[in-house]
C-alpha cells in the first residue's frame, strides 16, 4: 500500500477539506483509499469515513504509543492511504515535537505534503517553507499544495517555491463555496450534519483532477510494507477461529448525533476480546437493547439535552443498570449523561439519569484540555493499581462532580482529582483509546461477561 501524510503550518489551513477531496478524487480513480488522521481528533476522521464509505483511523503516538500506531496502520489494506495531519506539522507534546504530525510521519516513514494557504504572501511563503525544511534534518517534506488560490497565484507561487526551495508544488484548490464548512465549539460539524455532502466533495474532487497533479502526487507516496516492530500484544492474541465465532457477552454502545465520539480502534478492539456491540440511541430509542455491558461515549449531550430529557424511559432504564452494577465506560458526554442534569446552550437545566451526583454546566472556555496521564490508585475495572493511562480532554462543559478516584497529569507538572471508578465503572471526562498497551478492551469484556454469568 502507497501511503503519504498531508499537513499544514497551523490549525484552520484547510487540511480536512483537502484531505477529503484528495480522497474522493482518488476514490474516483477506481483506487481503494484508505484514511488515517494523526492525534485524538474524532470529528475529521468521520468526514474520511463518510467520503469513503471505510472507517478512517486515528494514530495516536501519545494515546496508543509507536508500536500501538504501528498495529493501527499495519491492520489496514489498500491502494493508498493518506494520513491527514493534526495541528501544525512539528506541534507536539508541551510546546515539542513529540507525538506531532511530524514525529508520525518518521515513525512510520510517510513522505508529507505540506498544504499551504498563501493569502497576502509573496516570497515570504518560501522563507516559512523554508523555515520547516530545515527545522529538523529529516522534515519528510515532499511536495506543496495551494490551499484557497487561485491559478494565476498559483502559478506565481509554483515558479517561487521551486527557485527559493526546491520543492514542487503539486496544484491549487481555487476559493470554492464548497471548501468551507461551518464550526462550532469542539470543531467543524460533524460529517453527518453537513448539508449536500456528497456533492459538495464530488465538485471538489473533480476540481482536485484539474488545478492538482494526481499522478505526480501519487507517485511521491511511498510503498509502505508492514510496520516493523508492529508486535501484538499477549493480552490481544487472537484465540481459535471458533472462539472468535461466539461472542462470551454483549455491550450496548450509544450512538446517534448526541454520542457520535468512536475510535474505530476502541471497536475492534471489543471485538478482539470477544464481544458482541449492539448499537442504540438514548435520543430515539426508548428502551436499552439486552446487554452485558453498557458505552457511553463522548460527543454533544448538551446540544441534545432537552431530547435526552425528554426520553425518560433511556433514562431510568440507564440509571437502573449502572445501579445494578452493569459494567458501564462513560466518557466525556456519557459521564455529564450519567450525572444529575446538564444545562443546555440556551442556560436551561435539563434533567439527566441520576446515576451519579452532578450538574453539567456551559463554560466560555476548553477545560482541561490536551493530553494526560491517569494515575489508578486502586483496581477497578479498566485500570490495576498503580498503573498510568494515557488520556486525552476536550470539551467545554465542566460539572460540578468530576469525581476524586484517580489523579490526572499534564506533561507540564499540573494535577488534580478526577473520575468515578469502582469494579463496574469508568466514567470521566478523560477519553481512553484501547489500542495500546493496556488490555483495557479485553478488562472491560471479562467484566461484562462475568456480569452476564451472575444474572
């Protein structure tokens, strides 16, 4: 499989727009594209799925480390994978380059195309694109591409980034109505709520086949064999082809628009350990499917919160089977689910399940955000005392009640109290990745199905 990264300068360059148009054009080509994003991000990887019609995985050197990211890309086949970029190409760790889009690209030897947007730039465009060739020895820097231009610009810059660089700049995207998506507080829309998707990236994908060299570019891809070092872990070997066959127990996993927050990886990584996911909705559905175990992922509760309220019966029904000691991982906008009530963006309190103490409420700024290591102090049942787990915050509600059981820390040295976690429970605001070395899939699963044995 030929893969190749596409990044940016800094956030807002266009690089989801870009990326999602290069893959409708290449899927256009017959070529089987897969999708990839670099860091933690959860909303740019389902507009790849959704132009793809596959589900895009995230690499996360932070969450899942080198050899987790290096399963992560090796689980995948195809013709050609592109790997859209986070943040700014050498953004990483605590103001470094670790765990950076850059630092992604040569762990896994990706040849990158930097996407620039060159308004009210001349010859200093190549001073900056100078600046990240040379900012470290081995930048992976390939080819340019013109990000809101237009072709007599490009042509100007085309000729300058030769002559002051020696890089080539492979084509332009001109200013196009369809290149621009709505925002909101956590990021764009989600892919399922922008209006005329299909022929928004379809337009897009065939100005990609006009102002963009497709073959030039693919041909900077490199051929990409198996990541070496991609070991799996003891806790993931796969049993018999017949124990694969019979799932040992069943976990209802919300998803609708309120719950949208997934890592394909967390998915298989269920299924791996041997359970069956049955999906639902606390927006439509009024009652829980039968299940051993119960997911509550993030994503936007409180733009949902009157519907959520409304629907009693999830509620109680939710409330209930915590109660009950059902195995239960909520993060982010499961756990404000599970509190008391959330207050909605119009600043009304809207009742929520009452598994635990706690009111959501709106907050003007990110709370907590970025990256983090979880501290367990006592078994429970994702974590084994003593054990630190990579995590990740992102979210503007804050609560009242955001637990004391485990001990958060940032690279920077910062702490504090955070997480409600017993033998059935993991519910914070922290999100878990189960592609890494811990076997928290395979912990959740043996939960689940010791809890379905004693009902």
């Amino acid at each position: 499989m030929k893969a190749l990264m596409l990044s940016a300068m800094q956030s807002g360059a266009g690089k989801t727009v870009m990326s999602c148009a290069l893959m409708a054009a290449l899927k256009k080509r017959g070529l089987r594209v897969r999708a990839f994003k670099s860091g933690p991000d959860y909303i740019d990887p389902m507009f790849h799925s959704r132009v793809l019609g596959v589900e895009s995985r995230n690499l996360d050197l932070f969450l899942q480390g080198e050899n987790g990211v290096k399963r992560s890309f090796a689980s995948v086949c195809g013709d050609v994978a592109v790997v859209e970029g986070a943040m700014g190409y050498y953004d990483g760790l605590n103001g470094g380059t670790e765990a950076s889009a850059w630092d992604l690209a040569v762990k896994l030897d990706l040849p990158t195309v930097l996407l620039l947007r060159p308004k009210g730039c001349g010859i200093t465009l190549a001073a900056q694109v100078h600046g990240m060739q040379t900012f470290r020895a081995e930048s992976r820097l390939e080819g340019i591409l013109l990000c809101d231009c237009t072709e007599h610009n490009a042509d100007v810059l085309t000729a300058l980034l030769k002559r002051e660089c020696g890089i080539p700049v492979l084509g332009f995207l001109p200013p196009m109505e369809e290149a621009r998506l709505k925002s909101r507080h956590l990021g764009l829309l989600t892919a399922a709520e922008i209006e005329g998707f299909q022929e928004r990236f379809d337009r897009l994908a065939a100005q990609l086949e006009k102002s963009v060299d497709l073959d030039r570019l693919l041909n900077l891809a490199t051929e990409i064999d198996p990541p070496s070092g991609a070991l799996v872990p003891e806790h993931s070997v796969p049993g018999t082809a017949e124990e694969k066959k019979k799932p040992c127990c069943c976990i209802a996993v919300a998803r609708d628009e309120a719950f949208c927050f997934h890592y394909a990886d967390n998915l298989d990584a269920l299924h791996r350990a041997g359970a069956e996911l049955v999906f639902f909705s606390p927006l439509h559905d009024a009652h829980l499917p039968d299940a051993d175990g119960l997911w509550l992922c993030g994503g936007y509760p409180e733009l949902h919160a009157r519907e959520l309220s409304e629907n009693a019966s999830m509620r109680e029904e939710i409330r209930r089977r915590v109660m009950n000691g059902c195995p239960t991982v909520a993060e982010c906008g499961g756990f404000l689910y599970l509190q008391e009530s959330l207050e909605d963006p119009e600043g009304k309190t809207r009742q929520m399940c009452n598994a635990l103490p706690g009111r959501g409420f709106r907050t003007e700024r990110l709370q907590r955000f970025g990256y983090l290591k979880l501290k367990a102090e006592q078994d429970s049942l994702l974590f084994r005392k003593g054990e630190q787990i990579p995590a990740h915050e992102f979210h503007y509600w804050n609560s009242t009640e955001n637990g004391e059981d485990l001990e958060a820390e940032k690279a920077d040295g910062r702490c504090w109290r955070c997480g409600v976690v017993s033998d059935t429970l993991y519910a914070a605001f922290p999100h878990l990745h189960f592609a890494g070395d811990l076997p928290l899939a395979e912990r959740f699963v043996k939960a689940c199905k010791d809890y379905e044995k004693n009902q």
